[in-house]
C-alpha cells in the first residue's frame, strides 16, 4: 500500500510540475490531476506486470500522463509576446501577462477555432494560429490599455 501512495504521488507531482509550466490554467483541476495521475499509475503497474522494463513502463506511463497537453496555449502566447512583443513587453511581463491573456474571450476565440493536438505545433495551422493572435494582442493592447514598456526616444 505504501508503495502505491509513494508511485501515486509522483505521477501526481510530475504532472503537476508540467502543468506549472505550461498549462497553468489546469493547475486548480483537481479531479482532472487526480484522473490523470491514476491512470498513468495504471499504465506504468500494468506495463511492469506485461514483462516491461521500468524505463519503459514510465515511457508507457508519460504517454498517458501527458496525453493531450503537449500544445500549450500558454507557451504559444509567451513565445508571442517574446518574439513580437520584446520592446514593449519585457521580462517577466510575457510570463505575467499570457494568463491574464489565456482568460481573455477575444483569444479564447482565437484559440477556439483551431484543433490543437498534440502535434499542432509542427503543424501549418500553427502559423495562421500565431499570426491570428498576434493581431489579437495588438488590438488588445491597443484598445484595452495593457501594460507595455514606452520605448525611451533614443534619436537624441
């Protein structure tokens, strides 16, 4: 029993440290957490006791763990706000902002219109998705007075 306990709450931990950094709107999903960590402690006992290594009952176990999350709306709206955004939006403010921007309907929107799986980011979707949220933010910023950094006039 103890064993179990001690499995169930690294899988627990595991996907809760993966949630941290890339889907942090999940973080407060308990029962999706638990669902989750059970079934990949599931996955990894039912792969040992197939004859599995245990390197490849916890391959086995992170395939279930992670199902479904390897795109992160976060992540692509951090990435946005980096690479588009640098001057007017400096460390750590993409960090900071891309919640508020997740809880956003004109994103949600956005975002709503695409089949993100797990491999959307390699996808050529993924520039339509990039370039759309990008005008976004810019109206966003434009209209709703986000916080941005004036750049400093540097012509004199």
């Amino acid at each position: 029993m103890n064993q179990t306990k001690k499995e169930l709450s690294y899988f627990r931990l595991k996907l809760e440290a993966y949630l941290s950094d890339y889907h942090p709107e999940l973080m407060t999903d308990t029962a999706f957490i638990a669902a989750r960590a059970d079934a990949a402690l599931t996955a990894y006992a039912d792969a040992v006791a197939q004859g599995f290594s245990h390197l490849e009952a916890e391959a086995m176990s992170s395939e279930v763990l992670y199902q479904g999350l390897h795109f992160s709306k976060h992540n692509t709206l951090v990435s946005i706000l980096e690479n588009e955004f640098s001057e007017e939006l400096p460390e750590p403010l993409p960090e900071e902002l891309a919640p508020i921007l997740l809880g956003n309907k004109f994103i949600q929107a956005v975002f709503a219109k695409y089949d993100l799986t797990d491999d959307f980011d390699g996808s050529t979707e993924y520039d339509l998705l990039y370039t759309e949220l990008t005008g976004t933010i810019v109206e966003l910023i434009e209209n709703s007075n986000l916080p941005t950094v004036k750049k400093a006039d540097t012509s004199k």
